[in-house]
C-alpha cells in the first residue's frame, strides 16, 4: 500500500517473566482513526510505548510515511511528530494548566525570560480551537481526573502532529465529554495525519473508528473495518470467545431497610445538602457530569473530606465519621476514582495491595501470616483473572486494567457491608466488566449495598436499581431503574444550567448493542 | 602545613611511634601542638600520629581514635583526655600492653599516666581576670564568650575567670556568659548581642582565639574600638594583630607548641624506661603590647 | 479531618512560584506570606516588648548582617530543595569557598574582582559536581551531598594547611561585606548583597525558564522528562546554580571575617535547610518561593539574637528556639488548612 | 536508555524488604544485598592488605563496638524513613536519654535495670512526640523533628547541669556494654545488644503488622488511608517504635563512656542516615531493609576505622571517606540499572 502514515513490522517486547508482544504488526492509513482493541494485558499499551520512545523493542521496525525510523526518547517521538496520550497520567500538578501543556516549549522573550502571557494566551487559543473548557491558569494539581484528561488531551494536541496516539483517553470521562472528544478527533485526521485509539468501550468504536486491530495475548489477532464488522465479533475476537451482552439484567430486589443515609450533607469546596437513602442489597447508581461532585459525595461519606453541614446515618444510628478507617470499621469501603495515586501501593506487590484493607485478618499477635495472605490473594487473581506473572508482580507493573482489577480485588477481600465504587470498570475490557457486574450483582443479592458512581451513563442504566443524578455538587433528582434513561438522566445532569457542560451538539452515544 | 606527619605506610618502618589523641584539631592552639609535637618528633626520631575529635564535647568521637591508636600498638600514647573516666577502660588496655601513656594538657585523673604535661586552665584564666580587672579599674560590667558549654577546658577557662572575680574584684560584675563553639562567625554576632543588650559593659573576655577573635570582629563591626575591653586567650595572627592595633587589651597564652614538644620527648623516655617527671608544667603567660616581642613571651605564640 | 484531606491540601497548597495562577490561588498564596511574614512580626514585637535593647537601629543592622550567609545559602538551597533534591555540601562547601578565595587573593595575589569570582566559580562547580553525581550517575542527591560535605571539608583543611588565610594584602576585601556603599545611611554592604541576592533568586524563580523547569522536575520528574525536556542537563544547571550562592556566602562570610576559616561550616547546611523549611518549601519538591525562604531566615535570626539580647542562658536558647519553629510551622499548617 | 527509564528504574527497584517476592525479584535483591556485602567485603581485604593491625581480633571488636551506637540509631530510623518520614532528632535524642538513665540511675539511684528501661523508655516518648507532631499535627518530619533535635540538645544539657553525669554508683552499668557475657570469645556485650537489635528490626519489619504498614504508607499514604488504615495511629506507633532504638543506643553510649556526656549527640542523625541510605534504603520511602542498614553501618565504621589504621592525616580521611561512599553508592546504582 503507498498511502499508508505508520507501519509497524512483526514488534516483540518482553518484560522480566512477561512476553509483553510477539511479532506484532499494524498499520495506519492517512485520514484514518485505527482502533486498538485487546483485552487488559493485551500489549495496546507497551506497543504504544515503543512508538513514543519510551520503551525500546527487542525486535521489529517502524516506518513513517514509508521512511524507517527509530524512536528512542519521547523527545525524539515528538521530532518525529507522534504525540501520545498515556493511559496513566503525566502532569505536574504543582504546574497550572497552560504550564503542562507547553512544558518544553514555553514561550520565552530572549533566552531565559519566560513569557507567561503568550503562554496563557497561546493556551486559551488552543481551547477555544479543540472547544475544551479549561482555564489556563488552574492548577492541575486541583482538578478533578476528568479535567486532567482533558489537559493531556490538550497537550497532545498542541503539538501538531502526524500520528496521535490515544490511550484510554475516554476512561476519565463521560458521554458528553466523550462526544466532544470525537468531534475534536474528527477535526483532527487530515490527508497527512491519522489517529491510533485505544478504548474498552466498545461503543465507541463504530463511532469514531475506521478501523479496528485486534491484540490477543500480546499477539496480533486481526484488523478489520469498523463500519462493517458488527462490536460482538470484535469482541470474540478479542476475548477468544462469544460474550452474551444482556441488555439489562433483573437484579434480584432490593431489601427495603436503609443501610446508609445522607441527610443535608455539605462540604466546604462541593456539596450543598445532598441527601440519599441507600438500601440493604441496593445497587444505588450515581450519574452526572464531570464535576458534579459524586466523588466528593464518596469522600465525604468515607471522612475522607470534612463535612460541614448534615449528617449521616449507618444501619439507623447517626455516625461522625472522621477517616476513612472510621468508615471501614463501620463496614464502609470506597474506591476510588484515581487508582494511581488513592487507589494502589506501586511499588508494592500484587499481593500487598490486595491485602492492604484486610492486614488485620491475617495477622495473629501482630506477626503476619504470608502464607495464608498470598493464598488468598492467589484466589482472587484468579477470580478476577488478573493477568500477571504472580503475586509478587509489583502493581507498577501490570497494564492499567489489571492494576484496577487489583483494587477491587482488594475491597472484595475487606469484605464490607456498604460498598462505594467511584468508576470502578475504569480502563477493563469488555470481558472482565461482564465479570464485575456479575460478581456486583451477586453481592448485592448477599445483601451487601453498593454505591456505583459511573461516567459510562449504560453501565449505570444496567446495574442500578435506582439512579441519583448530581449536578452542581447538588442531587438534581433521583429516579427508578425503569423510568430512566440516558435522556432524562442528561437533562437532570444539565438542569441547573451548569456552565462547565461541553457544547451542545454533542448528542449522547447509544449504549451497547 | 597539614599532613606532614600522616604516614602512609601505617607501620612498619624502624622508628619507634607515638600516637597522640589530642582534644582537637582544626583549633590552631591544637595545629600549634602538633607543630612542637612534630619537632620533637624530628629531633628524637621518632615517628608520630596526631589526631583529635572535631568538637571539645565530642567524649565519644575521642574514644573511637583512642581505640584504633591502641590497636596500633604503638610505642608510647600522648592522651589529652576529654573525660578521663571515660577513657578509664582504655587506659587500662594501655597498662595491660605495656604501653607507656604521657597525659597532656589537662591532667587525667589516673594512676596510670608516667607523667603529666600540663598547663592549669583555671589559673591561666584567673590571670586574664587579674589583668582584666586591672584595665578597667576593679570595677564595672564584665560579659564572657566562652568556646565550650560541656568541655574540661571550656569550662576552667571560664570558671577560673569567674572565681577569681568573685574573690578580688568584687565591684566587678558579670553580666552574661554565652558560648558561640568557638566558630568565629557564631562568636561574633553572639558578641554583638551581648553588647546591644548591656550597653554599659566596660570588659569582653573570650575563652579561646575562635572566641576572643569574635569579640573584636564586634567591637569593630559597632565601631567601638576602646569603648571596651577585650581580653582573650590563645593567640594566633589575628589575635596578635588586634593586641598590636589596642583593639585588645592582651590575653592569656599557654605554651602549646612546648606541650607538644615535651609530651613527645617524655614519651619517648618513657618508652626507654627512663624515669620521667611526673608533672611538668609547661605554664601560662600573660601577653600584651608592651611584652610580646620579649623573647621568652614571643617563643610562646603561634600565628 | 481526615489525613488523606489533610495531606491533599498540604500536598496541594502554596505554590510559591508568582507565574499564572489562579485568582483564588494567587489570593491565598499572598495571604500566606503576608501570614509568615506576620508571625515574623510577632516575633519582632515581642522581642521590642521583652527587651528595650532589641529594636535599635544597631542591633536590626546587626540581625539582617547575621542573616546574611545562612539567608544566601538558603536562597540557592531553596532551588535545588523546590526542585526535589537536598543540598547538605553547602555548609562546608561555602568554607571551601572561603579558603579559595583566600587562595586566589593571598597566595596567588589575583586582584579583588577576580578572588571574588574565583570564589563563587568555586561553588558554581561544587554544584557542577553535585548535580552530575545525582543527575548523571544518579546517585541520590541526600548521600552525593553528604559526601561532597566531607570531601569539602577535607579540601578546604588540606588546602589551606588547616590554618586560617588573611586578607592582609587586599584591605578591599573587607569592605565588601562591612563597608557601606550607601553613605549616611549605615547599612553594612553584606545586608546589600543578600537583598540583591535574593532578587535575583526570586525574578530567577518566577520568571525565567530555569525556575519553571525547578518546579516542573520538583513536581513530577517522570512527566517533565516524557514532555521531552531534558532533566538531566536542567538538574545539573539547578545544582550549579544554587551553587553559585554557597560561592557567594563564602566569599561574604571570609570578608566579614577578613579571613577564611578552614574549621568552620559544618552545621550551617541545617541552619540553611531549616530556613527554606519554615518558609513553607516542601522537600517533596514542586512547592516553595524564595520570599517564603528569606522570612525564613530572618524568623531564625532574630529568634537568636533576640534570646541573646534578653540573655536567656544557652542550654535554654535550644529549647527555646526549637519549641518557636515548632509553633511557627504548626500555625502556617493551620491557616494554610484554613486558605485551602 | 532513555531518562525516563532510568529515572523510573531507579525509582523502582531494590525493595529491600524480605517479604514475598518473585524468584527473579527474590534472585536480584539477594544478590544485591551480596553485592552491598561485596562492597564491604572489598573495603576489608584492602584495609587488611594496607595495614597489618588492621585484622588484628582487638581491632575487628573495635570496629563492631564503634558500630554498636549509630547501628542502633541506623536500626530505628530504617524504619522511620522507609514510611517516608526523616529524623534528625536521633543524634542529641540520644544524648538526652544517656542523661535520664544517668538521672534514674546516679542521681535517683535505681536499679539497673530500671535505669535501662528508663532510658529506653525516654526515647520511645520522644518518638510518641515527635510522631504526634508529624501524624497529628501534620508539621513536616524534617521540621518537627530538627526542632526537638534542639529540643533534646537543650533539655540534655539543663538536665545534667551541662556535666557528665559518672555511673560510679552502679559499677554493673559499665559492662552492659564493655562486658561479655560469652566467656572465652572477647566480645563485648555492646556487639551482642545490637546484633539482638538488628534481628528484632528485621524481623518486625518483614514479619509484623507494623512492618507492612510502614512499607504501605512509605509507598503511598493517601491510598493506605483510603484503603481504611488509621495511618495517624500507625504513624505515631512508628516514630515510637523507631525511639525505643534511639532510647537503647543512648544507654548503650552512656555505658560504653561510663559516662553521659551531655555535649555530643550532634552530627549522629547524619551518620546514622547516611548508614541507612547507603545500605540502599530510599528517603522517598517505601523501600528499604534492615540487613542493608547493618551493612551500611559497617561500611561507614570500616571506612573511618581503616583510615585511622593507616594513619591517614586525619584532614585527608574526611575526603577519602566521602570518596569511598560515592563510589560504593555509584557501584550500587550501575548494579541495580544491571538487575533491574
Ligand atoms: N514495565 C513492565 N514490567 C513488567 N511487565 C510489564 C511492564 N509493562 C507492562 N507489562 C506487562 O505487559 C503486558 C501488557 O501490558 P499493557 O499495559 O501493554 O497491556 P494493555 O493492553 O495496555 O492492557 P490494558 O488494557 O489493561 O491497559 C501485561 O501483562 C503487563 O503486566
Ligand atoms: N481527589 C480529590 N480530592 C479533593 N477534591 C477533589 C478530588 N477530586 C475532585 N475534587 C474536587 O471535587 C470537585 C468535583 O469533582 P468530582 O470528581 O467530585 O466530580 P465527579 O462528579 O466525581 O466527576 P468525576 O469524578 O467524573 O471527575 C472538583 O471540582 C474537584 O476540585
Ligand atoms: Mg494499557
Ligand atoms: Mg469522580
């Protein structure tokens, strides 16, 4: 083919006691948006990192616009005109907005003097360009992840690239930013640039995709055309096997007692009088836009942020919550939104991580009892398939899906009564979040109550017996799994006329079928 | 210069050694006893070490050298102890391995010591009162910039000033004893202080060159020269200097470089089994303009 | 309130750095220096009330002359501290700098100007040296500087034969920290050089590309090197440049003693480091501002001469001085909970 | 390889700690703590080639003695920095408990053995203290514990009236150190005490609760806490635990000296730390080892001892030892850039 941007020869990496990829091959056509699909584990990621120069492969070749290239630093990546987003943030939160992004490449007026206000002007043009609503000069360190992804967004294009690489950049975000994100991507590819994206949701696929390259395993699967082949074979393939997608399951009903109730709650940055009920075997759905304070929501029932109006009710008795130790004393588990830097020890093993709530029960007189928590832990790699080499595999370096995978392993492990999930599908393949909402289903019918804070608008509709919708840090309204859906839900999202919404002209994406 | 007497090959050649652990190094007054240390060292042919803790206070830092002198095995140990209980158990080893060990300095309260080469720390500093005392006429406001807070000398150098104060100069009162560790900088702004809080004072003395050279950096910094009375100890280039241009009125010298030399000659006969002296005061001197440059006083100064 | 919060809003709060900030931002931030600096005035006043002998002309011309090495180390400690390393050399580092500049003037008679530069060079490649052991050789910036601490030691002892160099044959050199340039008003030059000093540390911090890339590798090193710039080459231009300023100190501190002093320095890295500290620096790098370092320095220097002046015995100095940082910091982490 | 790369692998590996690990992992570390063994190793032969008292039996138990007190301080800060905390308050912390047990023993005159626990008790206090400040009050361990460095520099020196205070009462106490319980084999008891310390370091940092905890909270805090950890507690009890060992060095000291001498104390935490750091535990926390520090303590003994040995003039042994600890700690990072 003459008209092809990057072309990628039969690549092979391995890690110590993993083959990352073997014999990997793909290529990506000017104009063209090319989908990476593969389960967590699959080797999207590493590839990636060999084409931004992070990493070097053991073997293969690159060609651009038919010119063989080598890419050793991210610096020369970028020479060479391929700017990534990585799955895992890289932002300097001490840094405002428009610093990150032009970090490098700071506007300067002679040799040494920085220029702050071409830097924050030259941003704001960016913005308002790609039709992102950021203020240049916040500091990264204060946004939600939503906000975060759209900065790397930003900055990956800011440098007007060739090849774009996107990795995961939709898990941090919901419908309508995703929306917004196709159309910039659509703005994007031209006769001389093209995309590669990496995304488990496979509804996004038919949306922006021209076409899709199947990873299995670290091996090359296929790569077929987007528009044709319908999202249930590219899953097969992906997964190996046929998956049965059931549009919405009947969860078993909910018990009518109320385990945890919030009344009037308020905090100082957030939340004005949020008020709830969350029932014995309920899984109570948490919708809304970036920002509209579910997270906080999560935070300040845990005593992770301080509340300062309104109370809270556990079981029938009012309970202060201090910390979140408090919280899991009182059978109260959150997890959270941020797995890098809230969610997991990086540095620690597999095994570390996932018995980290749970220490106390594996310890007798103070000593621990290795054995039995490896075991244990050993158990729950398995029933969650985590894919690594072993349990002593440090979390750092697993693939981002199987580092969520590991966080909640680690709050089925505590073993709580209230379970409060903030985005807990993050960055899992279609396959394993199948596995999750099963394993949330049946916990809910032992009974076990569940908060589900969720971007993915059909991954709420599917599990929630009832659905609160925030907006503005304030409860827009609430409604019952069969009066909802993503129409009314976005219209309570947007009914205080919330100024961060994204353009309209965004219409919401269909859900999985 | 520096390591003139470090000998790398660590052993072996003829010559008898010496190790000498003394109560510091980088202070000159040590620099000068290791310089008459080193004489003698030629003149008797005897090879020798010099090593001493980094601070006065620094008991344990003291032992570890002691220690590893011992291990040395050598000939005769020259011991300027810091706290003489503390070095008890070592000196027993010396007995136990037939090593002579020569006290210098300050006595060490030990039978052990063949002999002692000292000079007393309290009645040298009673000399600098006597003469202070003098100056400023038997009366008025007195302030001490002593070197060490928790050290034998640090604290006789003070002390003896004190006493004798009290005992013959009862007009004269002293307002204020601080410690800058003898660092010239810390010594000086700590003078300057002084001064600021009592205005009336009519005599500054400090207890070791670091001290008394921070004091007239003081003096000089608030434009006093002769509004008061600086006495000190030790004496150095700069201390000189200061006594020269009147900015000090004098100070109290031991003989540093003659302990060094005869700590080091009373080794050596100890090592020959001839009897030795069991003290010899190596003595202190009062020094100023009019008698510096005699012979006798000037053989006794180090620049 | 819970750690986690706590530790976010500490983690997140106070970016000293002036460049862009958020209005809520750039308002908290002033407050906090205004608040530092207020607990600095506290200090004043009480010291003025406890003892009349504090607040003449004098003795303020005396703390600012005290303040005035510790504060230039401080300033090129602040740096290497907001850019996430630590900087121990820099106590015995200035005294090597001291005895080469007796060096260059005394022994080898090299006109003023030139002992003068000679003397920070020397620091410049101190920090040369450091900033390659940790960026090149990645050597851990707390144990490279440790050993560069006893290296300098050593050096400036062997170098100058462990006894003090004068100045005698340039009677110039004094008048650099003790003359005063500006007639009538008797301000000693040193308190000059630190005031120019940190103007420079501070247009340096929040305007130039040097203390953009501080904050950067101080915020995320991983991020600043995947953006494509070059840590490596930033972090060794970072560590020179602090070291300039120990050149500096120990350029001022040999002429305020007309002499360099080989025994000395040891100790003053911590003075230092402690007053980038309660300036409200972060030695988890990416936070700190160099005005916050010279209320720092000043908070620990008249808290000195304060007790002095009110003759408080020694041992109680101590206590004194370590329960005041305590409460000082205590304070700022309370309003800075607050201004979160 | 590119900076990132070396920035992440160095920041990733040697995770000292003996807790499970993969062969490959399990394979590396040992051989690292071979390696670090290597490193000391080496320093022996030279020093037993270059000086022939250096091998010598009364020499060796020379060395060990001179390890006992700052590998009993290394021991207890191991753990203070793997939870990502520093304490500088260790070297005159320590003073401060040779004093009391001085107190409970010469001056109160108890029994031995509660002079002992007293004295260790006074550093566990210290710790509790010096964890509130940190965990409760949120002040920065590097502040908090420099200010009760001075703290403790102070109150030692009220307390004993700025004497040493003599055990002549207790002749027993001397041999708590000095002594040696094993007939025959002239080693003394001091070496013994931390030998029994560094087996109950490692084993509480590898096997018990608290050890897990302080390598999870070193790794990240905030998700510790969010994993619904009581992190304050756990901090608290860290900094406590870590002061008992600063509690025993002081009696260990005091005994070694027959004496407490309230003037020393300063400089050790640096000793101490760099003993910890060279033995490949990381100040960013989460990584780390027990056995490292031993070694690291006696490499820094080995080094200064050997020096002596050799007679080395005592300006030149500052840059030698500064030398040898960059190039251990250098041959250390191309050996893990190796593993890795
Ligand atoms: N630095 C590393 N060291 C060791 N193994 C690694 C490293 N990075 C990735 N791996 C392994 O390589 C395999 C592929 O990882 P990769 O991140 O490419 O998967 P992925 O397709 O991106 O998965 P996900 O969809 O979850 O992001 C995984 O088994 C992972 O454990
Ligand atoms: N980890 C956090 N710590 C403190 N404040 C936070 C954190 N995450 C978000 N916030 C604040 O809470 C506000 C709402 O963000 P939050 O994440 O709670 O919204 P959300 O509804 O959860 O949206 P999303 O989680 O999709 O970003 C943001 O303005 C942000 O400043
Ligand atoms: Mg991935
Ligand atoms: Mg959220």
């Amino acid at each position: 083919m003459d008209n092809l941007l990057l072309n990628v020869h039969n690549v092979s990496k391995s890690f110590p006691g993993v083959k990352a990829l073997a014999d990997v091959g793909l290529d990506v056509r000017h104009n063209e948006v090319l989908a990476l699909v593969g389960e967590n584990g699959a080797g999207k990621s590493t590839l990636m990192k060999l084409l931004s120069g992070i990493h070097a492969p053991d073997s293969g070749s690159f060609e651009l616009d038919g010119r063989p290239i080598q890419v050793q630093s991210p610096k020369q990546a970028q020479e060479l005109g391929i700017s990534i987003i990585h799955q895992e943030f890289n932002l300097m939160p001490d840094l405002t907005v428009a610093q990150n992004i032009y970090i490098g490449r700071e506007p300067r007026s002679g040799n040494f003097l920085l220029n702050d206000r071409r830097l924050n002007a030259r941003a704001a043009e960016l913005f308002a360009r790609i039709r992102i609503d950021l203020d240049p000069k916040s500091k990264v360190g204060d946004l939600t992840v939503a906000k975060q992804q759209m900065v790397e967004i930003a900055k990956a294009l800011s440098h007007d690239s060739k090849v774009l690489i996107m990795d995961e950049p939709t898990a941090a975000l919901n419908e309508a930013e995703v929306a917004a994100l196709h159309e910039i991507i659509r703005n994007f590819k031209s006769e001389s640039t093209g995309v590669i994206y990496i995304s488990h949701r496979m509804d996004e696929i038919n949306e922006i995709a021209d076409r899709v390259t199947v990873l299995r395993d670290g091996g090359y699967v296929d790569t077929v055309d987007a528009g044709s082949t319908p999202i249930r074979d590219v899953i097969s393939m992906m997964v190996g096997r046929r998956l049965s997608t059931e549009q919405r399951p009947d969860p078993a009903p909910a018990g009518t007692d109320v385990v945890l109730a919030a009344d009037g709650v308020s905090t100082r940055d957030m939340l004005s009088g949020v008020s709830f009920e969350l029932r014995a075997g309920e899984i109570l759905g948490f919708a809304g836009l970036m920002g509209a304070g579910r997270t906080e929501v999560a935070r300040a029932i845990v005593g992770a942020d301080r509340i300062t109006a309104g109370s809270i009710e556990v079981h029938g008795r009012q309970q202060k919550i201090p910390n979140p130790a408090a919280a899991a004393s009182l059978g109260i588990g959150y997890l959270s939104e941020d797995r890098k830097h809230l969610g997991l020890l990086l540095d620690r093993n597999v095994k570390e991580n996932i018995a980290l709530s749970s220490l106390g029960r594996f310890s007798g007189g103070g000593f621990m009892k290795g054995k039995a928590m490896a075991a244990k832990a050993q158990e729950l790699v398995g029933t969650l398939r985590i894919k690594t080499p072993s349990v002593n595999q440090p979390a750092r370096n697993l693939s981002g899906g199987n580092q969520q995978k590991v966080v909640i392993a680690k709050w089925l492990l505590k073993d709580c009564d209230i379970l409060i999930f903030d985005e807990p599908t993050r960055g899992i393949d279609v396959g394993a979040k199948e596995e999750i909402y099963t394993l949330l289903n049946e916990l809910a019918s032992q009974g076990k109550s569940i908060i589900m804070i969720s971007s993915e608008l059909p991954e709420v509709l599917r599990l929630s017996h009832r659905i609160v919708v925030m907006c503005e840090g304030r409860v827009a309204g609430s409604l019952s799994n069969d009066e909802a859906d993503q129409e009314n839900i976005m219209e309570m999202a947007t009914r205080f006329g919330a100024d961060d919404v994204v353009p309209a002209g965004a219409e919401p994406a269909g859900g999985t079928q | 210069g520096g390591g003139s007497t470090g000998n790398e090959s660590g052993g072996g050649d003829g010559k008898p050694y010496v190790a000498i652990v003394s109560k510091g190094f980088q202070h000159q007054f040590w620099q000068a006893v290791k310089d008459g240390a080193e004489k003698a060292a030629k003149d008797y042919n005897v090879r020798i070490t010099f090593q001493g803790p980094d601070t006065e206070s620094n008991v344990a830092q003291q032992i570890e050298m002691l220690t590893s002198a011992l291990n040395k095995n050598p000939d005769a140990l020259a011991l300027a102890a810091l706290d003489s209980k503390a070095a008890a158990p070592l000196l027993e080893t010396a007995k136990s391995k037939d090593i002579p060990v020569v006290a210098f300095d300050s006595g060490v309260d030990s039978e052990i010591p063949v002999s002692t080469v000292a000079t007393d720390n309290k009645a040298a500093a009673a000399e600098a009162a006597k003469h202070m005392a003098k100056r400023i006429g038997g009366e008025g406001q007195v302030a001490i910039v002593a070197h060490d807070q928790t050290s034998k000398s640090g604290k006789h150098r003070r002390d003896g000033f004190v006493n004798w104060m009290k005992k013959n100069a009862p007009g004269i009162e002293i307002v204020d004893i601080q410690y800058g560790g003898g660092d010239q900088l810390k010594s000086t702004d700590l003078a300057k202080a002084m001064i600021q809080a009592n205005p009336k004072l009519d005599g500054l003395y400090g207890t070791n060159e670091g001290s008394a050279i921070g004091i007239v950096n003081a003096v000089q910094e608030l434009g006093m020269k002769g509004d008061v009375t600086v006495v000190g100890f030790d004496s150095g280039k700069a201390q000189l200097k200061a006594i020269r241009s009147g900015l000090m009125a004098g100070a109290v010298t031991q003989n540093p470089i003659g302990i060094g030399y005869k700590t080091v000659e009373t080794a050596v006969k100890a090592m020959k089994g001839k009897d030795v002296k069991q003290t010899i005061d190596t003595g202190y001197y009062w020094y100023d303009k009019e008698n510096m440059d005699k012979p006798k006083i000037a053989e006794n100064l180090y620049k | 309130m819970s750690t986690v919060q706590a530790a976010k809003s500490e983690s997140r709060t106070h970016t000293g750095d002036t460049a862009g900030r958020t209005l809520s931002g750039r308002l908290r931030s002033s407050l906090q220096q205004f608040l530092a600096f207020a607990s600095l005035i506290a200090l004043v006043i009480f010291f003025s009330i406890a003892s009349g002998k504090f607040m003449t002309l004098s003795n303020i011309s005396g703390i600012l002359l005290a303040t005035s090495v510790i504060g230039i180390l401080a300033l090129g400690t602040t740096f290497v501290i907001i850019s996430g390393g630590i900087d121990l050399s820099i106590g015995t580092g200035m005294t090597l700098c001291s005895v080469m500049t007796g060096v260059f003037l005394t022994y080898l008679g090299l006109p003023l100007i030139v002992g003068v530069i000679g003397g920070i060079l020397t620091g410049a490649v101190m920090g040369l040296v450091n900033g390659t052991l940790i960026a090149a050789l990645k050597i851990p910036p707390f144990i490279a500087t440790l050993a560069m601490m006893m290296i300098a030691e050593g050096l400036a002892l062997v170098i100058s034969g462990t006894s003090p160099i004068y100045f005698g044959s340039t009677p110039g050199f004094t008048n650099l920290a003790l003359g005063s340039v500006i007639p009538g008003l008797s301000i000693p030059n040193a308190v000059l050089i630190i005031f120019i000093a940190a103007v420079l540390a501070g247009v340096t911090m929040s305007k130039t590309i040097i203390g953009r890339y501080t904050f950067s590798i101080g915020s995320n090193e991983d991020a600043t090197a995947l953006s494509g710039v070059n840590v490596k080459k930033w972090k060794v231009l970072i560590y020179t440049f602090a070291g300039a300023f120990t050149g500096l100190a120990g350029v001022v501190m040999a002429s305020r003693l007309s002499s360099a002093q080989p025994g000395l320095g040891m100790g003053y890295e911590l003075e230092a480091i402690a007053a980038v500290i309660i300036g409200g620096t972060s030695l988890q790098g990416g936070k700190g501002s160099i005005i916050g370092t010279v209320i720092g320095a000043l908070i620990m220097s008249v808290l000195t001469n304060g007790l002095r002046i009110m003759s408080i015995p020694q041992e109680w100095q101590n206590v004194a001085v370590g329960a005041v940082i305590l409460l000082a910091v205590y304070l700022d982490m309370l309003r800075r909970k607050e201004t979160s």
